[in-house]
C-alpha cells in the first residue's frame, strides 16, 4: 500500500514539475516577444554561450537600463538595436514558440498573435516554412505598405546571422513582389536591397544566394540603376577575382543593357554607348587577367564577352564588307594574350602554369566560335551565361 502511494507521489512530483517547466518556457517566449516587439529595429542577433552573455554586465537582471524595465531579465539583452540570446534557453525557448505557433494557426484568435509568435520561431529557426507561409496568408489579405517593410525589416535581421538561408531570401523576394505590383517606382527599394546584399557579400564569401537575389532585382532597376550597378560592382569585382558571383551579376547587367530598347531617336546612340562599353568592359577583363594569374572566373568572363563582341564583328562585316577582317585583328589580339600567358615566369605557387592552361582552353574556345556560324547574339549570350 504505501509503495503504491509513493509511485503515485512521485507521478503527481513528476507532472507538476512538467506543467513548472512548461509555465517557465512560457513565460521565457512572453519575454522574448515583448523584447523584439520593444525594439522593431533591431538589425542583429547574437546567440551566447552564459558566460559570454554575461560578460555584457547584464548579471541576473539583464540590460539594467532603466527605460526599459521590460528588458531586465537574465536571458535577453537588447541595446542599440543588437540583440542577445543566452544559448542555455534556446531548446525551451524553441518548443514554446513552436507550439504557440501550432495553437495560434488554427485557433480563433486575432493575427496579431499568429504574426508575433511566427517573428519569435523564425528567429529562432528560419528554417521552418510553414511559419513563412502563415505570415504570407496574413499579408495577403489586406495589402499594408507598413507591414511589408516591417516584413523586410525581420528578413534583414535574419539574413545578419543566417546569411545563405534559402527560405529568408525567397520569402524577402515574395515581399518585393507584393510591393512591385501595387507601386510603379521600385527604385528607392532596389537601391536598398543592393546596399544590403553588398553588406552581406562582404561578410559572407561566395555567397550564391545573396548574389542571386541581387541579379533577381535587375529587371526592377532603370537604366540609369543598371549603368551604376555595373560601374559599383567594379571595385568589389577587382577586390575579389576569385569569386564567380559577382561577374555573373556583371554578365546579367550587360545582358539587361542589351533587353533595353530606347525609343527609335536614340537607338543609335545607344547601340553605341554599349559598343563602348562592351569594349571598355574587355580591356578591363584583360588588365586583370595580366595581374592576377589562374583566376578561371576572369577567363569565363572573357568568354562571355568575346561571345557577343565576335557576334557584333561578323554582323558589321556583313553588312559593310572591307579588306581587313576585324573579326581576324581580335583573334590576333587574342592570340598575343595568349603568348604572354605562356610565356609568364614560373612561380613557387604554380599559378603561372594554371594560367598557361585555361588561356590555352581559352583560344581553343575561341577558335571553335569564330567557325561556328552565329544566330541570334543576344539569346546565344543569355544560353551561355545560363550554362
């Protein structure tokens, strides 16, 4: 008898200890979503280890600033717009938020709670797409400016400590869209998205997503918008010739510059100004070619160039035929890049013969394309750039 009254003892311990623990994790979200709630500018997050935490100088009362008295607790500290989280709640803090965002889905309830729970477990996770999805059904039924940048807002957030997440970037673009159909100019937005994702390229190397993201906006640029993305994008591109990305988004830029059609007067001038450009574009991809060897990136850029510049050669030599071939100079100026290739010093890294190599794929490239008859410049370029 009495062992059957201590197992239910023990059993009644154990259930009140589980609804105890389930009350804290409950109050921990409360918390947590009234500290980003406080602040809705917050632009970063930190998830610390105890010990780091408390080196901020919370102690047991959190940020001790006496204006925000909502803020005093052990596990959040949020100043200036800078969040942090102790890691030693993030399991109980995780489930709470997730259940509460399971409750409030399908509850009756206003979708402020639906929307303030969905912001705390995609911080915590941005991961989970059901929570996106949800907050796309609230903004979809009444279209609201304010809480699409707001939306944007908390996508920057993410983006800061979860730079390459797929979900982020393809709900961030869901938002643009929504914006994009019901305003005309997207011009002040379009230059803040590349503010961000240079920001971002800069912290987080050969970030594809960010990149793709960045190239997604070029439709929504004007020309003046893609002529000052182009000509921006031409330090960071010198800075880091080893990443791919941004001379993809170089290569989509000058392909966008080819879409745009003027109006008849000035089409000439405009088809001349990109002949410049592609020229100019050249010689830029030559220089540092010469300066930095075994980059494979500036030797697919140059592939990608002479593409079209051979295209528009053959076009002129057929309309206006002359004596000396322009298409025959190229290849001769090509060849002589090739020459100082090969014959570059040997260095202890080895690189020179890596840049004898792809110069060497280069010119066979090349030789393959001048014999092949070229259709259609601008969709050939656009299959290329693809590939």
């Amino acid at each position: 008898m009495e062992q059957g009254d201590g197992s239910a003892a023990a059993a009644a311990e154990q259930q009140a200890g589980g609804a105890e623990e389930q009350q804290l994790a409950e109050d921990l979200l409360h918390r947590f979503e009234r500290v980003i709630h406080s602040d809705p500018l917050i632009d970063e997050v930190g998830f610390l280890h105890p010990t780091q935490f408390n080196s901020l100088g919370c102690g047991q009362d959190g940020d001790s600033a006496p204006q925000a008295p909502e803020l005093q607790h052990g596990y959040f500290w949020c100043r200036d717009h800078k969040l942090a989280i102790s890691a030693e709640i993030l399991p109980k803090l995780y489930r709470a938020a997730r259940d509460a965002y399971y409750s409030s889905r399908n509850a009756p309830l206003p979708a402020t709670h639906l929307m303030s729970h969905t912001k705390a477990l995609l911080i915590l996770c941005p991961d989970m797409l059901t929570a996106w999805n949800s907050r796309k059904m609230v903004l979809s039924e009444k279209y609201d400016f304010t809480k699409l940048k707001d939306e944007l807002q908390l996508c920057a957030l993410i983006l800061s400590y979860s730079p390459k997440n797929e979900s982020t970037w393809s709900h961030r673009r869901w938002v643009l869209k929504q914006v994009a159909e019901q305003h005309q100019d997207m011009a002040e937005l379009v230059e803040k998205e590349s503010v961000l994702v240079k920001g971002i390229a800069e912290r987080s190397k050969m970030n594809y997503r960010a990149w793709r993201h960045r190239c997604w906006l070029i439709p929504y640029m004007t020309r003046k918008q893609v002529l000052d993305e182009l000509k921006k994008s031409t330090r960071w591109s010198e800075l880091h010739v080893a990443d791919n990305c941004c001379f993809h988004y170089r290569r989509s830029l000058l392909l966008a510059l080819l879409d745009i059609r003027e109006n008849r007067e000035d089409s000439l001038s405009w088809e001349s100004e990109t002949y410049l450009l592609w020229k100019e574009e050249l010689r830029w991809n030559e220089m540092l070619i010469r300066r930095y060897q075994g980059r494979e990136s500036l030797w697919n850029h140059r592939r990608f160039l002479s593409q079209w510049w051979i295209q528009q050669l053959l076009a002129v030599e057929k309309t206006c035929p002359s004596m000396t071939s322009q298409v025959d100079l190229f290849i001769i100026q090509e060849i002589g890049l090739l020459s100082e290739c090969l014959n570059d010093p040997v260095d202890e890294f080895e690189e020179s013969h890596v840049q004898a190599e792809l110069s060497a794929l280069y010119i066979l490239w090349i030789s393959k394309a001048v014999t092949t008859p070229f259709t259609q410049p601008a969709s050939v370029a656009t299959v290329y750039l693809l590939e």
